[in-house]
C-alpha cells in the first residue's frame, strides 16, 4: 500500500527538481506530480524552467508541457487534476512526490483546496483597470486584516485578493479559516544560501538565454491566455525582440526578477511551518529525507 505524498519544496533554482527526482528513484515506486503553475505549458519549457528532459525521462512527471498557451490556468482547477493523478498513482502502488514552488498551486493541495469563491471573469477584467494604488486603498478599506497580510507591491495578489473580498462578501480571514494545517504530507523544504541561491540563478538565466528562450518566446502566437502571459521573464524576452532593451540588460533584469521571484517564494515557504528544512547543499540531504521517512512510517505502524 502506498504511502501519503510526500512534498518536496523549495524556492526557484533551489534544485527541487532534481532531488525530487533523486528521491523517486531511491524510492523506486514513486512518480512526480508538479505544483508549478507556468510548467505547464508545451511551449515555454525554457522560460518555466522545466525540468530537463533526461529528469523527465527516468521518472514519470505529471502535469507538466501538456497544456498549450491559449489556455488559462488556476491554482484550483490545478489541484484537481493533481488529486485526480495523485489517486491514480496511490492504485497503482506507487507513491507520489510533489514539487514546485507556485505558493497557492501548493497550498491547495497540501491543505486542501480554499473555500474561496471561484474567480469571476468580468469582476477579474473590471479590476484589471483599476490601478494599484486604488486598488489597495479599496482592499485596505474593505479588508484591513486582509490588507496587512497581501504583498502590496503585486498587483495580481492585491487584485485576487480584492477579487474574492468583493466577490465573497467576506473577508480573506472568513476563507481562509480552518486552513491552518496540512491535509497531506509530509514535506521538506530545500534551503539554500542566499549568495548561493542567487548565483544558481545567475547561470541558469545564462543558460537559459543559450539554450534558445528568445526564439522559444519569438515562436509564441500573438494571442496567449492570461495565465500564460504572467509567466516570469516573458515580458522582458519581449522587450528584447522589440528592440526596448539589449542582450546584456535582458540577462540581468530577468536574473533579478527570477531573485526577486525567489525572495517572495521563501518568505511565504519560511511561513509553512509543516514543512521540514533541509539544507540543499548538504550531501546527506537525501539520506536525510529518507530517514525522516523511515521514521515517519514506522510511528504510523507503532
């Protein structure tokens, strides 16, 4: 009988994937399961920072590049198709591993899907036009508890958020509301330096842009869908092939989006006490998680 998923997290560049896949294979049983919400789509595998293809080729990986770019995407409709797999893996005998770094794609399913009520398209496209500053003063007026717990510099939470105030009726603190702990575990959250962390980031935006992004997002059709469009980075390719900006100015600004992405992923990760730390850089790391594991199996069975 297969065991509860275990969740595998940590903050862009961090290196989640490959030890996600590391695990798997230790395991032997296990499959992938990803809670990335732009890694799904087929064509933005450099931009998304997929996984590589020979991680894909030694583990079954789930729900990611099977989506094209014309279709949205949602936190919750995500965690229904990964329950749906993670069930499916669970009849097989198999274990499933998830991984990523899209705070609600996770938070949905490690602690079950918000009560929240569903986005509203018009409400969504009315509020797009409100600038943020307006915006925020209306959540901060409607929400004040609400309010102090939204990163006030993005405009996509502050919107949401105030999207389901309005929407709702109720306060972020009425949903939110017996969402304190997980209904599926355990996890491990992969730590690294920030100097470490930020020079991975660095060479993997290098690589990036060497492996051939700027042609990946010049393929791209003229109309994308609105998730789609949210994918970090792809403003900047944009800009470049537009001429707005140079090689050199692309590779550092979308180098400091991705740590600044980074940052705001380990800030709400360092919230989620469930989860347990493990130094990525650690050589034991693995051993470490399957210790923990270990222990973990055996107190269910004493």
């Amino acid at each position: 009988m297969a065991s509860d998923p275990i969740f595998i997290l940590g903050a862009t560049g961090s290196g989640k994937s490959a030890l996600a896949v590391e695990l798997a294979e230790r395991l032997g049983n296990a499959e992938i399961v990803s809670a990335d919400a732009y890694q799904v789509y087929r064509s933005l595998p450099l931009l998304t920072a997929a996984p590589e293809p020979d991680l894909l080729r030694r583990v079954p990986h789930h729900l990611i590049g099977f989506m094209d770019v014309s279709e949205n995407n949602d936190a919750a409709k995500h965690a229904r198709r990964a329950l749906e797999i993670i069930r499916q893996i669970h009849e097989r005998g198999h274990r499933a591993i998830i991984t990523g770094g899209s705070g609600l794609y996770v938070k949905f399913l490690s602690h079950g899907i918000s009560p929240a009520p569903p986005s509203d398209p018009q409400l969504r496209r009315e509020l797009e036009d409100v600038p943020l500053a307006e915006a925020v003063r209306r959540l901060q007026e409607l929400d004040p508890e609400g309010a102090s717990r939204t990163n006030l510099q993005n405009p996509r939470y502050v919107r949401r958020n105030l999207e389901i105030v309005l929407a709702g009726g109720k306060p972020l603190s009425y949903w939110q509301r017996n969402w304190n702990h997980p209904s599926l575990g355990p996890g491990f959250l992969l730590v690294r330096d920030t100097s470490e962390l930020d020079s991975r980031i660095a060479r993997r935006t290098h690589d990036m842009i060497l492996a051939g992004v700027i042609d990946e997002v010049r393929a791209l059709p003229a109309e994308i869908s609105h998730t789609a469009q949210q994918t970090l980075g792809l403003s900047l390719v944009r800009s470049f092939l537009a001429d707005e900006i140079s090689l050199p100015e692309l590779e550092s600004s979308l180098a400091l989006a991705t740590r600044r992405y980074a940052k705001r992923q380990r800030t709400w990760l360092r919230r989620e006490s469930w989860l347990s730390p493990i130094p990525a850089a650690d050589p034991a790391a693995l051993s470490t998680i399957l210790r923990s594991l270990d222990a973990s199996t055996a107190n269910k069975r004493s």
